[in-house]
C-alpha cells in the first residue's frame, strides 16, 4: 500500500462504528481521500480507489490517549507493583535527571510506535522531561517522525523533581514561548501545543495564575494533574481555579481521584474535560481511585488515558477494561472512600467506553473538529480491526467483543490522516527501535547508578544532583 496521504482507499463491508452519534453504527464502506474521510454509508462507489475488503472487520476511529509520559517508553515495565512515592522515587527523581534528548527521542519513538501498533493514532504527550530546549526539539521530533498525530503539552524538566512539584513556587520553563514560535506554532498540523502546567495542586496559587496567563497568552490549551491522594484532596485546585475566575473549557483535568464531587460538577458547568487513566490508577496506589463514576454523576463524560508505560501497558484494551473493572466494584460496594455506598451509581458499557476512548478523546483534546470520529470532512485517523481472530469471534457484540477481548494485535489497519502506518497486521517503521531503546535504558541506568554512588565514595564537589 502506497504511504503518502494522497492515496485513495475505500472499505467495503465492515462494521462501521462512527463513534458519530449522527451517522451511527452500520455494516458498510467507508472512503478516504486526500487525508480526509470523504464518504461513509451502506454503499460508497469510488473509481480507481484502493478497494480494502472490510469482511470480518470492524472500522471505527483511531483511539486518543489523553495523557501519557510518553519519555518512558524505553522505561517500560520496570514497576508494575510500584506505589506512587515509589514510582517519583524510581523515575522522576532518579532516572529523570539522566535523560539526554537522544533518550527522550528514543523513548518517545518507542511509545509512539506502541501506540500505533494498538491503533492509538493520537497521543497526548504529558512531557515533563523538558530539562533544556534540546530535549523539547527531540520530543517534538519523534512525533513527527513516527507518524502519529501528537498533542504535544509542555511541561516541566525532571530535574531537580522535587522542587517543581507539590507546592512548588518555581515559574513554568519560559522555553514554552521558544517551542510555539518557532517549533509548533501551527494548531492546524499534525503536531500541536498545549501546556502541560502544574496548577495551584503541584504549585502555587500565585505560579499556577501566572502559568496560566503565559499559556492563554500564547493561545494554548492546558492540562494539570490535579485530585493526586492526600494532597489533592487538601488543595482542591479546581475549586481554587473556579473561585480565582480561572476555570475555562480549555483544561483538562487529568486523574480527579481524590477532588471532590463539587469539584467535578464545576469542570461540568465550565465546559472542561478530565482523564481518567484508569489502569495506572488501580495498578499504582497512592493516587486514589478511577474517578469514572463521580464523573459522570457531575455530569461530565470522561477521555481515558494510559499515563506511565514505566508501570503499565500502553494499549487502550486495557485501561478500557480497568475502568469497567473498578466500575463493577463500585457497583458492588466495594469502591474507595470517595465511591460512598450513598452516591449516585452510574452505569456505562462497551459503547460509552470506545466513546471515551476515541470521541470524548478528541473533544479532550480540543481536537474533535478533526479527528476522533469518521464524520466525513474530518482527518482519516481510523483503525481496523479483526473480528474473526480466536479470540474475539465471533463477535456476536463488537464493542463488547473489542472491549473484553481486544488487543494489538487483532489491530489489521492503521491510518493517521489518511497515511498507512499499520497494514495487513504489520506496523512500518519499527525496525531499529527495540536496539536502540535497549541501549538507552542502559544508559540511563547506568548514569543514575554513578551519579547515586558518588557521594558514598567521597568525591569532592559530587552532589546528588550533580550529572554526567
Ligand atoms: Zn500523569
């Protein structure tokens, strides 16, 4: 199959899930022209258009990861049973310092493929590796080069951790100002900006106004961690935003587990969005819990989101199914302490959930007028996948099949604005990175390890946060 987005290429015979309540769910063909989906419908004839037979599978919009540290790909799998302190403890505080911007490069490339791979077209990078302009240039370059289409948030470096976080009173890096005028000014492009700021949770009432001021100014959309275990609940930082007057729809609200339901109410009533990355959150204690179902009790239907592949797996197969898991145990009773056996119990199924995980993605992201369902008119970041696998046939409820069952590999087709990166099950590009990303893991182990042993054999002027 040809690579460049100019191609033609008209599915025929699938089960197409729009994820476009309009033009609902069909068996039928769906043509992409120009980078664009140009037509979908029961039947669609397009002459000399590449025919793909859609038999047997089900085409829906790529999935939209709305926040992940995308840096750790080459850091993955490393803590599966890490807690929070000692998640920061092991990566942001002693391998972040170490990262040179070949490694960010090399991690980023790793998760971006990832993602593909498993049919997220769009990642919403949460880059809090920014410890000098070059590391940003070679975030950025990664995403254009693997292909994918990136909402790229700046963030903090990951140096000196501890002093940019939870109560920090250290201003946002001014190199955000550098990064939109001369890397990513266009908000058209495949790679766009956006501001990953800490807020008055990670940072001070008086840096979270000033932070929000320079990203407004610069015409970006915010995200912030916020609702993080006990500190989140103290803080409130929605609460603090909406009594400043600084709530707008342009933030996105990442985790919530621990901000109260009056906070979630007000992202309703503001027009804001929030992510749950719901495998990270049952996985790594610390955070709290999925904050799902108090999301939509508040009125406000939740991005899902992967967070760290440093201790969980990067597909959206899975953190799907964990927040269906922790919904079930709130159904059951058996929820944490914000989940009371008095609140209000939503329910959501297959359907909401590939919602989530694509539509409600994009408008996260503020990206639905070009992605996130196949509207006609809008970029053709679709995906197909493989009903009659073992594993999911036979597909008697296909959301319900992709949701329980799916995985990477039942992925078959990916494009990303109408350029194959993903055909006949195998992923381009991929040839060098597991090499390379091995050999970045090693060294930035390897410069941890001497950078921790130094003051213990007494070399003069080696401090803790001293580098090589
Ligand atoms: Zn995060």
């Amino acid at each position: 199959m040809d690579s460049s987005n100019q191609e033609r290429i008209l599915i025929k015979g699938a089960h197409v899930l729009t994820q476009d309540d309009r033009l609902g769910d069909f068996v039928g063909d769906v043509l992409v022209a120009d980078g664009r989906i140009a037509a979908v419908g029961e039947s669609v004839d397009a002459d000399g258009a590449q025919v793909v037979d859609g038999t047997g599978h089900a085409v829906l919009p790529g999935f939209i990861d709305t926040h992940r540290h995308a840096w750790q790909g080459a850091l993955r799998g490393l803590g599966p049973a890490w807690t929070y302190p000692e998640y920061r403890e092991h990566v942001q505080i002693r391998l972040g310092p170490h990262l040179e911007p070949e490694d960010v490069r090399i991690g980023n490339t790793a998760a971006d493929l990832m993602a593909l791979d498993a049919g997220i077209t769009t990642i919403r990078d949460e880059s809090h590796i920014m410890n000098s302009p070059d590391h940003a240039d070679a975030a950025v370059q990664a995403h254009w080069d693997s292909g994918i289409r990136c909402v790229f948030d700046h963030g903090w470096p990951s140096t000196e951790a501890e002093s940019w976080q939870f109560g920090s009173g250290r201003l946002h890096p001014p190199d955000i100002r550098r990064v939109r005028e001369s890397l990513l000014p266009d908000d058209s492009a495949r790679v766009t900006l956006n501001a990953m700021l800490r807020g008055p949770e990670l940072a001070t009432m008086d840096v979270a106004r000033q932070d929000i001021a320079l990203a407004r100014e610069l015409g970006l959309r915010i995200s912030m961690h916020v609702g993080l275990g006990e500190w989140g609940a103290r803080q409130q930082a929605i609460r603090q935003l909406d009594e400043a007057g600084l709530l707008g729809p342009d933030m996105t609200f990442i985790h919530c587990c621990t901000s109260t339901d009056d906070e979630l109410r007000r992202i309703a009533e503001h027009g804001a969005s929030a992510s749950v990355a719901a495998a990270l959150e049952v996985f790594m204690p610390g955070l709290g819990q999925p904050a799902t179902n108090r999301l939509l009790a508040a009125g406000v239907r939740p991005s899902l989101s992967v967070d760290v592949e440093s201790a969980v797996a990067g597909d959206m197969f899975g953190v799907m199914r964990a927040a269906l898991a922790y919904q079930q145990l709130v159904r059951a009773g058996a929820g944490g302490p914000l989940d009371r056996a008095d609140a209000a119990i939503t329910t959501f199924d297959a359907r909401d959930l590939l919602a989530f995980a694509t539509i409600e993605g994009a408008r996260a992201c503020g990206i639905d007028d070009r992605t996130g369902s196949l509207t006609p008119g809008k970029e053709a970041d679709l995906i197909m996948i493989r009903l009659t696998d073992p594993n999911l046939l036979p597909a008697t409820d296909i959301p319900a099949a992709i949701v329980t069952s799916g995985h990477a590999g039942n992925v078959s087709l990916v494009l990303v604005a109408g350029r194959t990166v993903k055909a006949d099950g195998v992923l381009r590009g991929a040839d060098t990175i597991a090499e390379q990303a091995a050999r970045s893991r090693d060294r930035v182990h390897r410069a941890a390890m001497r950078s921790a042993v130094r003051p213990s054999v007494g070399r003069a002027g080696a401090g803790v946060g001293a580098s090589s």
